[in-house]
C-alpha cells in the first residue's frame, strides 16, 4: 500500500510539478502568434496607408488633369480670374497652320511673309488661380451646330472672327465645305463677312463697324474743319443684322484717336447738336451707353450670349513716325499698357446693364505681347504695324477663353455678369 501510494503520490506530485510548465510554454506560445498578427496587421495597414497617401492624389492629380484639359475652369468663381494670369511656353502651340487656312488675311500671316523667328507662336496664357482647357474641336463644332457667331467691332474683330474660323477648320476632314456666303475674299474694307460651317449648318459673321454708333456726312452750316460726324446716340445703322445671333461678340477702341477723329474731320454729335468740345473719352462713354441701351431693348438673353471685349494695347515705339518695335519674346512688364480707360469705361457702363454681358478682360493679357505683333512681316512689309497681330497668335487665345465661357459651368470672378449658355 505505502509503494502504491509513493507511486501516486510521485504521479500526483509529477503532474503538480509539470502542468504549470506545460502552461507557460502555451501562453509564450501564443503571445508570440498573437504579436506576429498585430505585427501582420500594422505591416498591412501601414503599406495600405501608404498606397492610399501616394496613389490617390497622383490619380485626383491626373482626374484633374483630364479634366481641366478638356472640361471646365478648375477653380471657385470666388479665386478663379481668368485674366489674372502670365504667359508660358507651350510646345503644343500653335493651334492651326495659317498658310492651310484659307480665311486668314495674308497681312496676317508673318511666317508666310518671311518672319524668321517663330517663337511667338507657342506661348499660352495661363491664370494663377484656374485653367483654361485645351479646345476639344469636335466638341466645339457640335456644340455649334446650327448657331450663328457674330463678330462685330474694327479689324481686330476681323482678326479674332479669322482665328475662330481656322481654329475649328482643324476639326474637319472636308475642308471644302467650309465658304464665304457670298463669295467674298478677305478684305480690310467690306462690311460684312459670313463663313458658313455647312456639315454643321452654322455660321461665323463678322460686321465691321469700328465706332459701333451711326457714322454721317456733316450737316448742313457747321465749321468747314467737320466732314463728318459719329451720332453718338444712334447705333450703327447695320445693328439689325445683329440681332438674331446665338453668340455676339462686340469690341471698340482703335479708331478712338484724334488722328483717326479729328485729325478725318469727324466730330462727334448728339441729336442735332454738334458737340465740337467733346473729349474723345466722354464720346466713347456716351457711345457705349447707346450701345447698352440697344442691347438692354433688343436682345433676348434667353438666346443669345453677349460679350464685349477691351482694348488691345499696341507697342509702337513711336506711332508719330510710325515706328514698331517688335520683340522677340513678350514683355516682362506691361509698362502700363495693362490699363485702358476705354477698357475701364466698357466695365462702368456694362456694370449698369440689367442684360447679362461677360467682359472679355483681354488688356492686360495682351499688355506684355510686344513679340506677337505684325510689324514688317505684312502684305505691305514698308509699313510697320505694332497693333495687328499675327496668326496664328494672340486672338487665338481670346477665342479660347471665349469657348471655355461657353462650355464652363462655372464662371471666372472677373466676370461682370454672365448668363449660362442655354440653347447650346
């Protein structure tokens, strides 16, 4: 009996002795899994976390990207002014070849008149706050379709209505269906030019009336010096033409000089009053008062979106001996050239109008593109010309930033009213 008893007591006290080792050994055990699991675990959601830290914004970056390029301005109506901005270079500039453009003015064309450099081709305006997106052209074209585009200002308008023209024609396979209404070839002098789009059954007009109000014979017993006069209070008498259009697009200025004034014998006239004191300012004011007063009572808005583009500043070295001064790349400082009190004029009087007009703010873009003008490189290379430009060139830009008012949802905050292109 004591050995039976030693033995289970020795049993007893072996299984006393080695279950707490046994049970040791199991928790280190799993407290090791268990640390190699979290350990696992954090691994994991460490590298997720990375992934998500590096990829995502590479792939917003790149949504943003596309988006930007070929959507809407990228930025807020409280921090987006498309005209707040600089010039860069771009090497997918420019947008078309003038010489396969048959509606470009051969004045126009500076590398087809022997202008050697071509860098002034290939800068894009970018804003600080937004961009502008590329031109999908087909998208353009369609959005188009069966709409009329006006044009109606000086030859700066003419040279804006040519760019938008060869701009689009780059979308098409069949040139060829692309003609003047009437037949007409490009000229400085003719009042009315239409290119019909006829795949897409639109067309892009242009009016040339250079001071936008009525343009008379003097009347009858005034100073020999008056030859004519501008009826400040009566638009031109072509506006009618204007009425119908789905996009119409006014500028003013050049001819706004006493050369061009009164140095011509034209002098300015309000009712049958002749008004030989008048600053030239006070009658450019009074002249887009009338034109606002036309626009308030005979456009719809509902149909048809109205923009009025500024001034365009010229860079001659010295106008009276019509010297030009054409850089080789743009300016790094506007010189003041950025501010115009006729720019500042259109946007008092628009500011006053209860029909929504976009300002197309172009002054001080342009200020600083001393590089892009025609100068020698025209049909008539003896005479400089520090205010036209070349195309391709600087009014491609301006139809760009039109096209992008046109297919924004949003609108940039130099906008002094807008409306939402409704029928488009």
């Amino acid at each position: 009996m004591s050995g039976f008893n030693r033995s289970v007591s020795f049993k007893q006290r072996a299984a006393s002795i080695g279950s707490p080792r046994f049970t040791r050994k199991t928790w280190v055990s799993l407290l090791f899994c268990v640390l190699i699991v979290i350990g696992s675990l954090v691994s994991f959601f460490f590298v997720i976390g990375c992934g998500y830290l590096y990829v995502l914004p590479n792939l917003s970056h790149t949504f943003h990207d596309h988006e930007d390029r070929f959507s809407n301005f990228s930025g807020s109506d409280d921090t987006c002014d498309v005209f707040d901005g600089n010039w860069v270079l771009d090497d997918s500039y420019p947008l078309y070849n003038a010489s396969e453009c048959p509606f470009v003015e051969q004045g126009f064309n500076c590398l087809d008149n022997g202008r050697m450099d071509n860098d002034y081709i290939n800068w894009r305006w970018k804003p600080n706050n937004c961009i502008i997106p590329r031109v999908n052209v087909q998208h353009v074209l369609e959005m188009l379709r069966n709409k009329r585009v006006v044009f109606v200002g000086d030859s700066m308008s003419r040279t804006q209505w040519e760019s938008l023209i060869c701009l689009l024609m780059t979308g098409l396979e069949d040139k060829n269906r692309v003609y003047e209404i009437d037949g007409n070839k490009i000229t400085k002098q003719i009042r009315f030019l239409g290119v019909k789009f006829s795949s897409f059954n639109f067309t892009i007009e242009f009016y040339r009336s250079v001071f936008l109000v009525q343009h008379y014979w003097a009347p009858k017993h005034v100073p020999k010096r008056v030859r004519s006069t501008l009826k400040l209070d009566k638009l031109d008498d072509i506006s009618g033409e204007w009425i119908d259009s789905d996009i119409l697009i006014f500028n003013s200025g050049q001819w706004w000089v006493p050369g061009k004034l009164f140095g011509m014998g034209c002098y300015f006239q309000v009712g049958n009053s002749l008004k030989l004191g008048m600053p030239i300012d006070s009658a450019f004011r009074t002249t887009l008062n009338t034109w606002a007063s036309w626009v308030e009572s005979r456009i719809n808005p509902k149909r048809t979106r109205v923009f009025f583009r500024t001034f365009e500043p010229s860079h001659w070295r010295n106008l009276t001996l019509w010297q030009c001064n054409v850089t080789k790349f743009p300016l790094l400082e506007a010189g003041g050239k950025d501010n115009s009190p006729f720019s500042d004029a259109v946007f008092e009087v628009v500011n006053n109008m209860t029909v929504p007009v976009t300002v197309l703010h172009i002054t001080p873009m342009s200020a600083y593109r001393s590089d892009a003008h025609v100068g020698t490189w025209s049909d008539r290379p003896s005479l400089s010309d520090c205010s036209h430009w070349c195309l391709p060139g600087v009014p491609d830009m301006w139809n760009e930033i039109v096209i992008s008012y046109l297919l924004g949802s949003n609108e940039p905050a130099s906008t002094s009213a807008s409306t939402g292109f409704n029928n488009v």
